[in-house]
C-alpha cells in the first residue's frame, strides 16, 4: 500500500469497480529488468538475484518512505528461509506463521485438510488484523500484504466448499484492509492505488498441478487513478505490477 502525497497502492480491494484481466502466470520473479536466465520458477529461492533486483517494497523503503510488509504462512516471502526473504527490507515487518504448515498440501488425509484450513484460515485472520492496524494508525506509504489460505484451500481441496469459503474470507479481509486505509482523517481526499494478484489457478481435484492452462491462468485486478473498468488493463502481467506500485508512490524505477 502506497502514497505519495495523495496516491498510495495496496493490495487489497475496493468496493468502486475493479478492472479486472485474465493474465497468464508469469515466472516467479519474472521482471522486466531481470534476465529470462535468471528468473525464479519454483518455491525455492535459493541462488536469486534480488540484491541486484530488489522487490518494490524494499525499493520504495530505500527511497525513504515508510513502507509495510505482511505475510500470513510462507515464510521464504518475509524470512530468511528457503533462499528468502523474497521482500528483504520494509519499514514494518510482520510474520504470521502456520503450525505445521507443510501438512496437507496434496492427497492428504481428512483431518489434516481441516487442520490445515483450519490453520491457515487462523493466519491469515491475525495478519489481517495485525496489518490493519498499522495501516490505520502508521499509515505506511506503500504496503504488500499476502494471504494465504486460498492458495492452501486449492492445493489441498481444490475447488469445492472449502475453497469458496477461504476465497469469500480472503474477500472480506482485503475490505478490511481497504476499510483501514480509508479510516485515516485525511482519507477521503486521498488517491489511492489498489491491485490484488494471485499468483496461479487450480485444478478442480486440487494438488499442485503443472502447466496447464487452468494453473497458469490467473487473474490481477486493480483500481485507483487512471484505472478505468472497462479500459485496456493496466495490470496484465506480474511484471507490471512493481513499476505501477512504485510509479504510483513516486519511487525511482516506478
Ligand atoms: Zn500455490
């Protein structure tokens, strides 16, 4: 979530009209300034070259403004784990860990998918909660938050029940979120650029999945100044996502 004066971007919803695109996924880190030979495909990020491509977050929290990271469940994006931190340096830091969270993600028994639901469900409440906070009162200038429990829903599930319900949940904590930045005095008067991503579809029986069309094909929505439903998107790829957060907060490279 970001600002410069009057624009800032979160990750997160709006309750005006999003414009919203079918994207195909990207490789991981995939940016325009990076390499194809250096792009990151998989989970493990071991042997990246963010410290010559840092994330938009710890671009933004160079340039000096106040920024939030938060992340519900996946430890390489916050933590030292697995070749991470993917965003390495941010004003205000928050983890929020899953216990056990590797159980459950294919072919597993009954109860260790409710465990898991269960579990992420609880992270990515306390996340929420804990981030709102901090936006409604530190009021960062740029901020990525990530939820986690639909990425687990889907691998562990697929698209049943369970997965509905983790996506309705996510839903209304990225209102929260939005709720939170907009609760500030100055608020109203505030623009205020938004994009929510994800970053992989599902089969419908669940499991990781490869490279088919219904994995590789995700969505990105976005809302705030000069985003117009409607209009050519402006977020089709992942690697437009960082020069229009960072644009938006006035950061070199934006
Ligand atoms: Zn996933």
């Amino acid at each position: 979530m970001l600002d410069q004066g009057t624009q800032r971007i979160a990750m997160g919803g709006d309750e005006h009209p999003l414009s919203i695109s079918q994207r195909r996924r990207d490789p991981f880190l995939h940016r325009s300034d990076v390499p194809p030979a250096e792009f990151k495909t998989g989970n493990d990020l071991t042997g990246h070259r963010l410290a010559e491509h840092p994330d938009f977050v710890t671009r933004a929290t160079r340039a000096g403004l106040p920024t939030l990271l938060a992340v519900s469940g996946w430890p390489p994006l916050a933590l030292a784990e697995d070749g991470g931190p993917l965003f390495a340096e941010a004003s205000t830091r928050e983890f929020t860990a899953v216990p056990r969270a590797g159980l459950a993600w294919d072919a597993a028994r009954e109860a260790s998918r409710k465990e898991g639901l269960t579990a992420w469900d609880a992270a990515d409440e306390a996340i929420t909660a804990r981030a709102a906070a901090i936006l409604a009162g530190q009021a960062p200038r740029v901020s990525f938050v990530y939820l986690g429990a639909v990425d687990f829903a889907g691998h562990a599930t697929g698209s049943g029940t369970a997965y509905r319900a983790a996506l309705l949940a996510a839903d209304q904590r990225v209102g929260r979120l939005v709720a939170a930045v907009r609760s500030q005095p100055s608020g109203p008067e505030e623009d205020w650029t938004i994009v929510v991503v994800t970053d992989h579809g599902h089969r419908d029986e669940g499991g990781h999945g490869g490279r088919e069309p219904e994995v590789t094909t995700a969505w990105a929505a976005a809302a705030g100044p000069g985003i117009r439903p409607g209009a050519p998107p402006l977020v089709a790829r992942q690697e437009e996502v960082a020069p229009l957060v960072l644009a938006a907060a006035g950061c070199p490279g934006g």
